[in-house]
C-alpha cells in the first residue's frame, strides 16, 4: 500500500512538472516569436488550462492505469546526471538533446508520457 501512495504522489508530481515544463517551453517560444508569427503582437489563445500549445495531455488517473496496464512508458527527458539522481521507477532516459538520435529505441505500440523538472 505504501508503495502504490508512493508511486502515486511520485507520478502526480511528474505530471506536474512536465506540465509546467512543456508551458513554460511554450511560454519561451510564444514570446520569442510573437512579432515574427503573429500579426499585431496577439498572443496565443489559450485553452481552459492556460496551455497554449496543442500537445495532448494525461490526467494521472489514466498515466497510472496505462503504465499499470503495461500500455504506457514513462520518458524522462532531462539530461543523464538528473535522471541518476531521482526519476520515477520504470521510467527510461532520452534527454531532449538526444531525443531525435534515440526516438527509435522505444517501444511501438505503447503511450509514450513524458516528463522534465
């Protein structure tokens, strides 16, 4: 019982951080291009949870059955040093810098849930 609270409180973090990291990438981009993208400096319409991009989103609930089931893979996408250090348990290491050279090593078939700090 312990493990699964703890797996899930790990999990639901991870969400989170890789939540806010996709908007805060987002909120770099948006800003470094609004005056090259967008006419008028508008800015991005956001949806009901601010996200201003269009990557699909997991809630834990799902991330959970779906790793549980054996339909889901967990990617950490930080570099080497952060994923020795902590990530969650199952979880495989593709730091964004090697994603494009390493995307062939996972697996087909399978929901690919990343996550970053």
């Amino acid at each position: 019982m312990k493990k699964i609270l703890s797996l899930s409180a790990l999990l639901t973090i991870a969400l989170l951080i890789g939540t806010a990291c996709q908007t805060a990438s987002t909120a770099n981009t948006t800003a470094n291009n609004a005056n090259k993208a967008l006419p008028n400096n508008t800015a991005p319409k956001a949806d009901e949870h601010g996200h201003t991009d269009d990557a699909p989103r997991i809630s834990l609930a799902d991330a959970k059955k779906d790793f549980d089931a054996g339909n889901a893979i967990f990617v950490d996408t930080r570099d080497e040093a952060a994923y020795k250090n902590e990530h969650i348990k199952g979880a495989v290491n593709i730091s964004m810098n090697a994603v494009e050279a390493k995307y062939k090593e996972l697996p087909t078939g399978k929901k690919i849930i990343a996550y970053c700090s």
